[in-house]
C-alpha cells in the first residue's frame, strides 16, 4: 500500500465499466478515495444512444446517464474530466496523467488500478486523409456532435459507410432519417455467422430503405486531403460527401500493454474470472478486458455495453475483497434494421465446427405470432451437438419477436439445456405477442429427428 490513510482507488476511464466499478466500490467501501480520469468532458456516457441522437431521436443530454456533479455529490467519488492517463508505473504504484485542456501533467498514487478504457475504431489498411472533415468515426459523443453539427451545417446528399457491421448499420439508419442517400461497402461478406437466407432478409430491408450494399469489395485508395473526395474500390470509384468509417473496434489495452501487464490478442488486457489482471493490485473491465466465453472457455474479446457494466460492477466488488466472479459471455449480439431484429447466441456453425464440437444444423422458417394477428416472418438457424443434444448456438432474424426468442436462447444456452427439454419447454403463448409453438420449439423438433 502506497498511501499512509485512505486506501486510493485509481479508475482509467469513467464509461460505463468504470464508473460502474467506481460506484461499486463506493458503496462497499465508503471510507475508500476513489478518483476517476476521464480523457473526454463525460462520465457515465450512453454510447449505444448516439444513433438515436443523430437520427434527431435523443439530445445530447440524454446521452448522459449521470454528470460528474452526481458523482461527486451523491458517491463521493472524484472525476478529473479532460484527463488522460498517459502511463502506469507499476513499481511505483503510481499513475502519470495529462491535462488535455492546460496541457499540465501530474503523478497520482494507487492502491487499486481499474482500467476501463474501452476501445476505439479499427483503421483499415489504407491511407486515409484521416484529417479530411468529411471523414468520421463515430465511437464517442464528441465524435457524435461533430458528425451532428457537420451535417447541419454542410447539408450533405450522400454517405459512404466503411464497414457493414452493427454499427455501421444503426448509423446508416440515422442518416436515412436526414434523408441522406447511404452506400455502404464492405471488404467481406458480412455477418459470417448468419445464414445466407438471413443475410438476404437483412439485406433486402435495407436495400427497401435505398441503401446500396457492395460487398467483398476492397477500398484500394482514397482521394483527398481536407476533403476526402472519394475511394477506388475493386470495381472503380465511390465518392460521396460525407465517410463513415465502421470497419471494425479494437480494445484499447495500450496502457496496460505498455506497463507489461498480459495481452490477449495483442489487443485487450487479460483478466482472471474476478476481473484481476496478472498484476495483483490492477483490474480491467469493459471493451478494454477480455472474456470468458462460456461455451468453450476461452478469453475472447466481446465488446459490449451489457458486459461492460457487468464486469465493471464485478471488478468494483473484488477491489473491496468481495468475491464477484463474473461468469462470462455467451457472445450474445443484437442489433436491428427498420422493422427487422437480428441476433446471435452462442457459436455460429462455423465457428463450431472450428472448435471440434461434433455438431449439426438446423433452419426453420416460421411465424412469430398467427397471421391474423399480424405475424411476421422469423428465420431461425440453430446449432446444437449431436452427442449431447445441447444447443450450441441460434441466430435469428425476423420480426418484433425476435428480441424475446433470443433472449430464450441466451438462457437456454446459458442453462445447457438439451433439445428435448427445449421442445417442451413451456413458453408463453397469446396471439398479440406468439404462437402455441415458437420457432425455437421447431427448431428443437427438427433437430431431435437429426440425432
Ligand atoms: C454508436 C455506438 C452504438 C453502440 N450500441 C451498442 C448496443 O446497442 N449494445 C451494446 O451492448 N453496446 C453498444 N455499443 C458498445 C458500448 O457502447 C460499449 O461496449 C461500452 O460503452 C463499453 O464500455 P466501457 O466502459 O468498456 O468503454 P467506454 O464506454 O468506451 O468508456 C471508456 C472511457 O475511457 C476513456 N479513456 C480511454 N483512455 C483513457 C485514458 N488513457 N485516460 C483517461 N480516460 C481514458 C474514454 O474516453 C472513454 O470515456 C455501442 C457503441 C457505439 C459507439
């Protein structure tokens, strides 16, 4: 221990792993000082709300769950915003920080470390004018209100969004709303996990929308310098007047990697099932950390908001000697289109077959709710282990419904429930809302006949 009184709990990052940690921790130990750096103007920030906020749907205030002033007011918690963590000594145990605003530097001492640093946007191999205006990515709110205030102002026609992803798609929903024209372009297939069938409903609602979709077409340059002006491609040039880059996220585990501490894929830091990284005295939770998949053991990195919070709550309790074991992801995904919800639990087949499971597939196509009651379509697509009957993995992509029927799987999943189980399991059924039978019932059904 490094200070004389106060036992001094360090946070990098004050999103929502660490300022879930920090509460925690507030809350078990409320003699503890607790001080959260924050490189940006925020703490507690709703990211997952920026497409909202530029579709016009949300202010910005609404992407702002707590200010700083609750903080330090209800939780007794420091937050030093505009303050960027710049290096950890770890013999030391200290932390050097840097004024962003002044440009002043310090040293601060830490009993406890947190890192929850998250993560930002994967630049693709080309040269990009990164500085041009017209180029974005959209990973913080102040990326957020710049593309905002950019399309005000400018009264841009058409965007290219690099990268079809979940992210790329809610951000190309939020432009339609401004009634700008959206390509979108992608260097693969997207969605590898998905089925064919269910790629193809996906797409087709998009193309309904009037986005134009080119896959497994590379960018090979871009023009431009303050402008970007446009992108040679495989099959020739795509300009537009504003680019989005959504072309993947990487864990931003610098930090930690610099101080020594073990990587997981070079990427994000490594942490034991009680958030503890290979440092005794420092924790990491959030996009920056790994994860315990659940179905196959390994540490992968599965950046979500839901795991966020949860690791950090995790990581918060285990810095106050509480024994919180976070149990692990499911690699559970969801996003949605218009009127479609696609998501995925569990492995994809491909990914199955990778791991060794002796596993087979099946895919129904059936009703979320009776026709008269205005059902639509879902395209179900579920992977199970044919010596154990236990399911391995489901993505689905349909209607309203969907939402329920995944987060179903996720449970089932989670259990390690068999298909005989899940082929009588009692599920709500009314004709507003389901059927008698639900499409993983089908599923389940189907797959029985295959063991
Ligand atoms: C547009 C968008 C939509 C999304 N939609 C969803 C969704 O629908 N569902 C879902 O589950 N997830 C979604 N996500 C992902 C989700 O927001 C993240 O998984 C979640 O925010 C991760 O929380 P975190 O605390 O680990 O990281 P963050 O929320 O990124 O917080 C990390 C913080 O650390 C700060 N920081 C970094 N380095 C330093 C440093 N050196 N010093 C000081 N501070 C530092 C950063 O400024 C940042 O505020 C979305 C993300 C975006 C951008």
């Amino acid at each position: 221990m490094v200070t004389a009184g106060k036992e001094k709990l360090l946070v990098i990052g004050g999103g929502a792993a660490g300022m879930s940690a920090a509460s925690r921790a507030r809350r078990l130990r409320p003699g503890m000082d607790i001080t959260v750096l924050e490189s940006t103007g925020y703490v507690s920030t709703a990211l997952c709300g920026i497409p909202f906020y530029l579709a016009g749907k949300a202010n910005f205030e609404q992407l702002i769950h707590y200010t700083p002033e609750f903080f330090t007011c209800e939780r007794n918690i420091e937050i030093l915003l505009n303050t960027s963590v710049t290096e950890i000594n770890r013999s030391a145990s200290v932390i050097k920080y840097e004024n962003i605003l002044t440009s002043g530097a310090g040293e601060m001492p830490y009993d406890y470390l947190l890192i929850a640093s998250g993560g930002k946007a994967a630049w693709p191999n080309i040269k990009f004018p990164r500085e041009a205006k017209n180029l974005f990515t959209v990973r913080s709110l102040d990326d957020a209100r710049n593309l905002k205030n950019y399309i005000e102002k400018n009264n841009p026609k058409s965007a290219v969004i690099i990268g079809i992803g979940a992210h790329g798609i809610a951000l190309a929903e939020a432009l339609l709303e401004r009634n700008i024209k959206v390509t979108m372009i992608d260097s693969a297939t997207p969605f590898g996990y998905l089925s064919d069938e269910q790629r193809g409903f996906l797409f087709d609602k998009m193309l309904e929308k009037g986005i134009e979709i080119l896959t497994c077409e590379r960018i090979l340059g871009a023009h431009g310098d303050t402008t970007l002006e446009g992108l040679d491609t495989d099959s020739g040039k795509i300009i537009g007047d504003i680019f989005i880059l959504a072309a993947g996220y990487r864990s931003d585990g610098a930090l930690a990697e610099d101080a020594g501490l073990e990587m997981l894929h070079g990427a994000a830091i490594k942490v034991d099932d009680f958030q503890r990284t290979s440092d005794f005295n420092i924790f990491a939770a959030g996009d920056c950390a790994g994860v315990r998949c659940m179905l196959t053991g390994e540490r992968i990195i599965h950046s979500t908001a839901a795991v966020a919070n949860k690791t950090g709550y995790a990581a918060g309790g285990n810095i106050c000697d509480e024994k919180t074991r976070f149990p692990g992801t499911v690699r559970t995904k969801i996003f949605t289109f218009a009127d479609a919800v696609v998501g995925s639990v569990g492995l994809s087949e491909s990914e199955a077959h990778g791991f060794g499971f002796p596993y087979s597939s099946v895919f129904v196509k059936a009703q979320e709710k009776p026709g008269y009651a205005g059902g639509g379509d879902m395209l179900l697509q579920m992977i199970f282990n044919t010596k154990t009957g236990k399911i391995l993995g489901v993505q689905a992509a349909g209607s309203a419904g969907t939402h329920a029927l995944v987060d179903t799987a996720i449970a089932v999943i989670t259990t390690g429930m068999k298909l005989d189980e899940l082929s009588n399991l009692d599920l709500s059924y009314n004709p507003a809302v389901s059927n008698a039978y639900s499409p993983l019932h089908y599923a389940a059904r189907k797959a029985l006949k295959n063991l």
